[in-house]
C-alpha cells in the first residue's frame, strides 16, 4: 500500500517521535467540531495516525510516513527542506527589474511548518499584499479584495493537495504581480485529468493529504473547488481562471481587471473622506448623480448636492445636463 500512493511513502530516518502531539490535539479538536461522529475521536494517537496514514509498518516497525511528518511533524521541512510554499512579489507585471537599482522583489517569503500551519500563512500574506478597493453600503465601508478569497485559497489548497510529491528539490510557488496572481505546482495533472475536464471529472495521486485537508476544514466539498474558483472570479467581475498543464508544473493564473487611468493628486485639496471616495467611484463608474451619491455615502439630497459641487469647483467632476437628469462625469 505503501507503494501505491507517494503521500504513504515512509520518511526516511524518521521514527513516531518525531510527530508531535500538539499537532495531533489540533487535528483531534478539528475533527471533533467538523466529524463529531468520527470513530477516530476514540482512538488512541497510535491507532489514529496509521488509520489516517500518517504512520505505517515498515520493517516491523511503526515508521512516520510523508502525510505524517506533513501534517503532525515537529519540524517537516528538516526531513523535506523543499516541501514549502514560497512568495514573490513583483511591482510590475514582469520578473524583469524596471531598472538596474530597483529591486528584484517587493516582498520574499518562505513559509515552514506543518501544513495547516503553511497553508494559513500563504493566505493571510496574500490577503495583506493584493489591493483592496474601499465600498460604502449605507454608513458602512468595507474592503473589497483584488481577488475574491475563495479563489486564490483554493488555488493553494489544491496545489499541496494534487502536487507530485515524488519530484524532490521542487516547491510550490506564489507569485503575485500587478496585473495576475500565479500558483505554480509541481508535476502535471494526474491520472486522466486533462485543462478540458479538471471542472467535472476527479482523481487524486494523494488521498490520504487530501482526507487530512478534508478534516482540517481546507476542502469543503471535494469535486466543485474548481467550479467554485471560477464562480467566485466572474461573481467579482474578474476573468475565470487560466489553468496550464506544462508537464512538470501546473499553474493557475487569477487576472485582475485592467487598471484604469491614475487618479488625481487629492493631497492638496480640501476634500472630505466622502467626497475623496467619491472621486474614485467617478473614475470606476464613469458618472454618478445626485440620487446614486445619497444611496453611496447615506447623505441627504442637500449634503450630496454640496460635496457634488465641491468636487465641480476643485476640476475634478463636470456636470451633464440640468434639473433632475443632472449627473456628473470625472473630469479630464
């Protein structure tokens, strides 16, 4: 069994000492709020590990395989220092420098540890790193990512899930530049996946880490991540995803949409929070009346009608039309 799947290759050198407990509570806590039921909440670590594959017999000994030490080592990465997720990012769209004394990258990560632990850091660094743009519902504002969650976490996700273990010295690959996001993986598509059929046909060369990740909360329904990836992008206005099959890397491209013309130096003006937001929804709309500029900041007809000419007087907004069907356009 051992041999069939590479997530029950045994770790070489590594004896059951070297799973830690703490990582084995977090696992059992995790099951028990997602699986309550579970007949593994009543076994003890020792049975659980080898039913989860995460311990095997080899020799006639209880040896750690590779999802255990993945999953419940005290240090994975000692016995595979290539088993990360690492993080690039690029102020432009290219791997090129701009010029000889810019930096290569704006922000270089490699993130250690089991992978529970890996997988939350490479989506939080994400989430700190992409753009969000400002929307405000009534009296409240909140921010709207580049890319919607969703998407870039389950990126990630299947990328330690579906990766080719067995291609030592690779690693998984983040890299996120001004207009895309990419995740790059090692090996091809298993099995008889192909780009044409990853939405609906299934197969995994790792189903003991894909079970783990299952318990852990990081797969939700097996099969629809895909399908569900590419919702979550056209739901955001965003283009689907690009998936490329390159033999010996996989890679998921997330566009973002174009940027659009800069906006204007507003340092210098003596504009409130509103009315510096209201700029910016000009440039992304193209127009804004009255009506629209009450729904968006929560103002009356009055104070939308003040910040409105306030935006005309400082060159920023030009009005179209009179009398009820006025609206204003950013102006150039």
């Amino acid at each position: 069994m051992a041999r069939r799947f590479p997530d029950l290759a045994v770790c070489q050198g590594a004896t059951p000492d070297d799973l830690d407990p703490v990582q084995v509570k977090r696992y059992r806590e995790e099951l028990e709020q997602r699986r309550p039921g579970s007949p593994l909440l009543h076994q003890p670590d020792q049975e659980l590990l080898q039913q989860v594959g995460a311990l095997v017999k080899w020799r006639g000994r209880l040896r750690p395989t590779l999802t255990g030490i993945l999953f419940f080592g005290r240090n994975p990465q000692h016995f595979y220092p290539s088993l990360t997720i690492t993080f690039l990012h690029f102020a432009g769209t290219t791997t090129a420098q701009s010029n000889p004394q810019a930096p290569l990258y704006l922000d270089n990560r490699e993130f250690h540890g089991p992978l529970p632990q890996v997988l939350e850091a490479a989506r939080a660094t994400i989430f700190e790193k992409i753009s969000k743009r400002a929307v405000v519902e009534g009296f409240v504002r909140r921010d709207v990512p580049e890319y919607p969650e969703f998407a870039y976490r389950e990126a990630i996700v299947n990328a330690v899930a579906h990766r080719d273990y067995t291609l030592e010295g690779s690693f998984i690959q983040v890299r996120l530049f001004a207009d895309r996001l990419e995740v790059q993986s090692p090996g091809g598509l298993g099995g008889h996946l192909t780009v044409d059929n990853l939405v609906y046909e299934q197969y995994t060369r790792n189903p003991h880490i894909v079970r783990l990740l299952e318990d852990f909360g990081y797969v939700e329904r097996r099969g629809l991540g895909v399908d569900q990836m590419i919702h979550a992008m056209t739901a955001a206005g965003l283009p689907p995803p690009v998936f490329e099959d390159r033999g010996s890397s996989f890679w998921v491209t997330l566009r973002s949409t174009p940027p659009g013309p800069p906006l204007p130096d507003l340092s210098r003006l003596n504009l409130n929070e509103r009315q510096r937001q209201a700029v910016a929804y000009l440039h992304r709309q193209g127009r804004i009346t009255n009506r629209e500029y009450q729904k968006q900041f929560g103002v009356s007809e009055r104070t939308a009608l003040y910040d409105l000419q306030k935006l005309v007087e400082a060159g920023l907004a030009l009005p179209v039309s009179s009398g009820r069907g006025r609206y204003y356009i950013p102006r150039d």
